[in-house]
C-alpha cells in the first residue's frame, strides 16, 4: 500500500493539489517529460505557472546567456536563476504571501543511435520551503542507459517528478529524498553519480556524506570530491586526464601512505606519453575498506576524509572490490594513461584466483580488462624480518601463473617503486591506529606532521566509549 502512495502518479498529483507550491519547469533536450505527468493527472493549473523548452541554440542563449557547452551543470544552473527571478518579479507581489515557489529545469542529452552512445544530462531545482525564504537548491548529474531516446525520456520524466516531490516534502531527511530519487526507476535506467544540496533547508547537510551515500545505496559505483569537499562529476574531472589512484583505508594516512603515492606520481609524470600538468591523483576508498561489519560508520568515515582534504588529496568512493572494476571505469572515463600505486601485497593479492570466480574466463579474463589501455602499476617494496626487501622482481606467484607475471614484467605494466623511503617500508597503519587509541605518542613519528596535527586538535580515531 505504502508503495503505490509513492507511485509518479500520486507524487505529481499531491503537488498539482497542494495550494503552497507554485513554480516553472524548463527542460532542453528531452522533451517536456517532467511537465507532462504534471497535466497528465490533472489539476496542474494549482502547481504550474510555465513550462517551456528552448530547443534552438539562438533561442537558448538569447534566454539563458551563452556558454560552452548546453549539457552542463553551468547552463542548469543559468536556467534556474533566469526563470526564478522571473517567478519571482512577475508573481511575488501577488502571491508571495500564499506560495513557496520553485523552479525546476534539466538539461540532457538522451542515447544516440548514430553513436551508440549512453545519455546524460543535469538536473535541478530551486524551491522555498517556507513563503518570503531564500531558495535552496538541488543539482544533480545523472548517466542514462536506456537503449532508446524514448526510453530515457520516460527515465527523466519520473525522475524530475521525484526531484520536486523530494524538494517539497522530504528535504528534512536528505537521505530519504535521494533514496526517494529511484522510486519507479531501477540502476538498469541510470545512475545519479553526483548530487549537491545547498541553501537554507540544507545547512546542517555534508555533501561528502551524501557522497558516500550516492555509493552506498547503490545510485553510482563511484563518488568524488576535491579537498575543500566539493562533489564534482566523474566524466568531468576525468575527461583528458591522466589519473593515478592509490587505494588505501587511509585509517590514518600513515608516512609510508603518503611517500607511496608521492613517488609514484613522480614517476608516473616522468613518462613519455604522460604530461603532469594533465595528472590528476585520488585517494580512493571501496565501501569494503570503510565498512565495520555491516555498517559503515560514518563519523570513522569523515575523520579519514577530514586528514585527506586537509593534504589538499582528491577523495574517490567506490563499489569496486576488484582492481579490474576500478580500471575498466577510469577507461571509460578518459584515453589518457592510468595508473595504480600500491604495494607488494596487494599485487600478490591480484593474483589470487579466488576472486575472479565469478567471471568465465576467470583471472585471464580479470588481467585483460585490468591491463589495456596502457595501464600501469607503480608497487612498493616490502621489508621482510630479515631485513632484505621483496620487490616485484622477487615476488613469487602460484607456478602455473608465473609466465603471466613475467609478461606483465617484461611489457612494463608493473613498476618497481625503489624511490620510496626505506624507513617508512615497516609502518603498519593497523599498528599506529591502536597507538593513537593507546595514548602512545610514538605514533606521532609515523605520520606527517600535518596529520598528527588534525589528530590531535579533532581528537579523531579515539577508541568508541
């Protein structure tokens, strides 16, 4: 029963009927779909007071002032402000004492036959929660995978409805609405792989936490922001850069941590086919590193981002357990190199078959999506007991796997990382974290100043109770 009150048709209805909201949808590149299921219930003459389209590029910028491109988060965000501040002028004096308004606009580009090529597009909404309110506002970038125009058209329709109806009822509870995004849609129809709330309704809200969320229940494999904690969309950050990743807990950023990655991007710039001022590194965590059982503990969660932004680290959130996952979405993304820094360990645990189980051609088939595209691996030596340091050129793998290792080896997809410093090679994150809640302050030598600083004044990875 509960379901079928949250249906398009009912949440489209609620708002034609509820005398408060009042407002503009403005939509470019696929149709009028929102604004249909809003005449298409009825009474839309108590909710709408325009809809409009501006198909023609001209017509476009003569409304909306131009700009580089017309599917983009700045062309959503000139609509928005243009048609609210015409709401605004033209209907304040009359009914700004009755209504709390709202504008809600998207740009989008559907799936091209001609191309074969997935759409995407922006979308958002001004709205006042209260009459005489500053507006807040919602944009969110969605990736559509319907295998026609018309079926994401229909995606975008119930999409927008479930944007205005969150916006109006359900802007108190953030995670509800954006779970409330999918209602009548399914992760086969799109992704929402970035989502920014601002204004009055949102204060006490942090983006970087909706980030993970976004990755949490399933909207997006991957989630970004940069170190001042701006959500920004992947294809965006990506597209023309070359991009190093170190996967870490980063439970805290430890001396080795930091040097691993320092070295590797040294390294990855001194190649021929890599220009540094395209280079752009994150610090990535997978939901398995930041779960704690079957939770994920959301204050661990922005303690550990807290220290990477304040480095002034580019953070990424991602679903993908597997190296080959990460890699096959970051070839999506750009034609540039890209590159992996890690250690040993987790090189010997990329060739552990276990994991790749589940595909048909098991680790043949894990390597192959893994290493195309000019990927490269840049691996940090272990120190062992004896003091002796295993490299990727003394690592030993399973024998019937040993003339693959050695093809990786001889073709330079695996790097020996020897500019890492060798006194950082024997620090142990898990060992440090339990100094930090031990009050041992020999944990302060094991990490940069600037993080024993944070740690300190945030009082952060203290033991719960």
């Amino acid at each position: 029963m509960e379901k079928s009150l949250l249906d398009t048709h009912h949440k489209a209805l609620t708002l034609n009927r509820d005398r408060r909201a009042y407002g503009t949808i403005a939509e470019i590149g696929a149709g009028q779909e929102t604004a249909r299921w809003f005449f298409r219930v009825g009474s839309a003459a108590g909710s709408i007071a325009k809809t409009m389209s501006a198909y023609d590029m001209q017509f476009s910028d003569s409304i909306y002032g131009s700009c580089d491109r017309y599917v983009s988060r700045e062309r959503l965000h000139s609509m928005l402000e243009t048609e609210y501040n015409l709401l605004s002028q033209r209907l304040d004096e009359k009914r700004c004492a009755e209504s709390i308004f709202f504008v809600f606009a998207n740009t989008v580009s559907t799936f091209n036959y001609s191309r074969s090529q997935e759409g995407h597009g922006w979308l958002g909404i001004q709205f006042q929660t209260q009459p005489h309110e500053t507006v807040s506002e919602i944009h969110l970038h969605v990736v559509l995978k319907g295998s026609s125009s018309m079926k994401d058209q229909e995606t975008l329709g119930i999409l927008g409805v479930n944007l205005i109806y969150g916006a109006y009822y359900q802007h108190q509870d953030p995670v509800a609405l954006l779970r409330s995004l999918m209602d009548g849609l399914s992760s086969d129809l799109l992704e929402i792989d970035m989502i920014d709330f601002s204004g009055t309704a949102f204060d006490s809200v942090d983006n970087r936490i909706i980030a993970l969320q976004l990755v949490q229940h399933g909207l997006t494999p991957v989630a970004m922001f940069q170190p001042e904690g701006k959500l920004v969309q992947p294809a965006e950050a990506l597209f023309k850069k070359a991009v190093l990743v170190e996967r870490s807990r980063f439970c805290p950023p430890t001396n080795l941590t930091i040097n691993l990655l320092d070295s590797a991007y040294e390294a990855f710039c001194c190649e021929n086919n890599v220009d540094s001022d395209d280079v752009i590194v994150f610090s990535e965590m997978t939901l398995y590193n930041l779960r704690d059982g079957e939770d994920i503990n959301i204050e661990d969660f922005l303690q550990r981002v807290d220290i990477l932004c304040a480095l002034g680290k580019n953070v990424m959130i991602t679903n993908f357990a597997e190296y080959y996952r990460l890699a096959q979405f970051l070839f999506k993304q750009t034609s540039k190199p890209v590159a992996l820094a890690l250690g040993v360990p987790s090189l010997r645990e990329i060739f552990k078959e276990k994991y790749y189980e589940h595909l048909d051609g098991g680790i043949l088939e894990s390597f192959g999506l893994l290493f195309r595209n000019d990927m490269r691996l840049y691996v940090c030596p272990v120190l062992e007991e004896d003091g002796s340091l295993l490299t990727i050129n003394e690592l030993k793998v399973e024998e019937h796997l040993q003339y693959l290792y050695r093809h990786l080896l001889q073709n330079d997809f695996l790097h020996n990382l020897d500019t890492v410093d060798r006194n950082y090679l024997n620090i142990d994150a898990n060992a440090v974290l339990e100094k930090i809640r031990c009050d041992d302050a020999t944990w302060q030598n094991l990490v940069p100043s600037a993080v024993v600083d944070i740690i300190k004044k945030k009082s952060l990875f203290q033991r719960d109770g």
